[in-house]
C-alpha cells in the first residue's frame, strides 16, 4: 500500500521534496469501517493550505503524516450495514492506495449516473462549490454581465456555464489560449481574457466587459482581481471563493485595495466555504446530473496516470498544467 507522505512544510511554491513516498501495510477496518482501494484521487488547491503550518479554514496537516485528498474507490471490505464488497465510494480519505474510513463519512457513486470519477468534480466537492457560489453569492441575473477568474478550471469552467443558464453574460479569465478556446467555443463563455498575454489586465477587462461587472467569480486573487474590481457596477455582487496566486506567498500580500470604488458602486464583496450548504449537497449533485445529462453542463478532466505521479499533478495545479478538473487514476 503505497501513501504519499507530508516530508517537509513548504517555504513558497512546494517541490518534490516536500513529499515522500512510503509503503505499509494495508489497513484491516475496524468496526463500522469500510477499506478502499483509490481508483481516482483529487488534487486540490486547498491543499497548499492544510501544508502550512497556520491555522485557516482547513486543519493543518503534520509532517510525518500521510495526506488527505477525497477519493474515489471500490469498496473492499466493509464492516458498514451500507457498503458491501464491490460497490464505489467516495470520500474524504488519504494519498493512499488503500485506506480505511468510516463508512458514516464515505458516500456512494452511481456509476449509471455519470463516470465515477466525476464524483471529485463536476458531482462533487468543486461542482457543489460552483452551484452555491454562483446561485447564493454571485447571483447572476438575465443581461448581467458575470467574470469568472480561473475560468478553466474545475470550479471556473462549472461558474460560467452556470451563469449562462440564469441568462447572463459570461466572460472567463485564464492562463492559455487553448483554455480560452475551450470556454468560448465549447462552453459558451462569450469571451475569454488569456490573462497570460495581456499587456494591461485592465485595459484586457474594459474590452471584454464593455458594459462593466456585474458579478465578479474569484478563484484566483492579485493583479486580475484588482482588474475585475475596477470595472464593478452599481450593486454587483463579488464571490470570493479562491486567490490561488497568493498561495504561494511567503510575504503577507497587500490588502484589499481601491476600496473606495465599492463606496460608488455599494457593490457587495462575500467569501463562500462550500461546507456551509452541506445540508443541501443532494440537491446540488441531482441538478449538476441533470445538467451533465442534457448536456447544459460539459466538463473537462485532465487525468495524471499513476498513483506515484500524485505530488506533479498538485504541483501543476500552480501552472496552469490541468483543463477542467485536475485527477490522478491509480493503475
Ligand atoms: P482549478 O481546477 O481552477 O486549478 C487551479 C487553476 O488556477 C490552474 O489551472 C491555473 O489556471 C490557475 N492558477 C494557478 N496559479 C494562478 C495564478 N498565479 N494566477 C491566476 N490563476 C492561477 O482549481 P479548482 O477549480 O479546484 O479551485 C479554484 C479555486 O477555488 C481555488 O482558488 C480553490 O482554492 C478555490 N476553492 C474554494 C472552495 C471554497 O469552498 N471556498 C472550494 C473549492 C475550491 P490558469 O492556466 O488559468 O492560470
């Protein structure tokens, strides 16, 4: 049974040698616990933050310690009146081949519903996330104009097409062209900023939204945020849900600045946990089904193969390297 180990904290962006590979023993479940063997894991920005040694929404992990990522897997062996032997699951469990948990915290997968491995994505945790963050926070309207910041991603990509489907406008930010094609040519983004390329972000915004913003998506922080908030409308709604370019920041960033544009505007700026609709999960993953299913909703996963290749598909995360949801398939 081979885990991924946290080796060392990181000082700025990780590198391999903050992990370590271990073997063991595979785990026998206790009583009411259920053993999984990983199909796919789920790298997460998140992540980074369980890394550090500082208290956010996210418990840190210890050094020494095997890591956690949710999971899909086939259940083994099951000491749960739910589960039995064959069936799939999902869960909060480990970077782990194998791994025990109580079959009280695992859910199960469908596979008729959708592939499997969709229960870490467009079905799960980061789908769950753009379903609430769009409809509670961001709150699009018909004619709104939306920006969405990490817009190819496996939060990013759901946000937008969301958007479109309450009628609005739906401009996406992200690092490479071939992400920009994929938003407006398959998803609907009715236009794209590659914010690699562009020469002035504002200026970049301005052209792309020339009726201004009316709800800003922000999974990534910095500079294209300090963009978006320049072009906020009168009563726009910001969803804070990510600033994954300041992840990696070993200076404390600049605070929130050009402030006093939200006095003009009286523009409303809310971070969003998607913990905090966990009584409504079921209802999020019966639309975001429905919408796969009639083909609302397209999603994209970028597949690593290999369960030793798990600390470069989190890695690439931090460059851009994943399209739509980034997972690893163990062999
Ligand atoms: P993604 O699938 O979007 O992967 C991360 C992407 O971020 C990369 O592909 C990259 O795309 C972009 N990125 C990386 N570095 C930078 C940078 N310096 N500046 C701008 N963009 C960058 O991840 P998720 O969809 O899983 O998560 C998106 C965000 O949402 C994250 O910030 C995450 O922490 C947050 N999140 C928050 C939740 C909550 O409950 N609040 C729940 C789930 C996620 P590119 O090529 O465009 O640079």
């Amino acid at each position: 049974n081979r885990q991924w180990i946290l080796e060392s904290r990181p000082t700025g962006e990780p590198t391999m040698d903050n992990f370590d590979l271990r073997e063991s023993e595979i785990p026998e479940p206790d009583h009411g616990e259920v053993l999984v063997e990983s199909r796919y894991l789920s790298v997460d920005p998140y992540m980074r933050g369980r890394m550090r040694d500082a208290e956010s929404y996210a418990e840190p992990w210890d050094v020494g310690d095997v890591m956690q990522a949710g999971v899909v897997g086939d259940v083994v062996e099951s000491n749960h009146p739910e589960f039995e032997e064959g069936d799939v699951a999902t869960g909060n469990l480990r970077w782990a081949e194998y791994a025990v948990a109580d079959g009280d915290d695992l859910q199960p997968v469908d596979p008729d519903l959708a592939p499997v491995s969709t229960a870490l994505g467009v079905l799960g945790m980061p789908g769950r996330t753009a379903y609430f963050g769009t409809l509670e926070v961001a709150e699009p309207e018909p004619g709104d104009t939306v920006l969405v910041s990490g817009a190819a991603g496996a939060v990013g990509s759901v946000v937008g097409q969301i958007s479109k489907l309450a009628g609005a406008r739906v401009v996406g930010i992200a690092g490479a062209d071939e992400k920009i094609d994929w938003l407006t040519e398959e998803l609907g983004f009715d236009a794209g900023i590659n914010y690699k390329e562009a020469d002035n972000l504002y200026a970049a915004v301005g052209e792309a939204c020339p009726d201004g913003v009316d709800a800003y998506f922000d999974n990534v922080g910095g500079e294209i945020t300090d963009a978006a908030f320049a072009h906020l409308n009168v009563r726009a709604r910001v969803a804070v849900c990510g600033q994954i370019s300041l992840y990696n920041a070993t200076e404390r960033p600049m605070g929130p600045r050009k402030l006093a544009g939200l006095i003009e505007t009286r523009a409303r700026v809310e971070g969003l946990l998607v913990r905090d609709w966990a009584g409504r999960f079921g209802e999020a993953t019966e639309q975001l089904a429905e919408w796969v299913q009639t083909g609302d909703v397209q999603y994209r996963e970028t597949v690593t193969e290999g369960f030793e290749n798990m600390p470069e598909a989190f890695l690439g995360l931090f460059d851009g390297v994943n399209i739509g949801k980034q997972l690893v398939e163990v062999e």
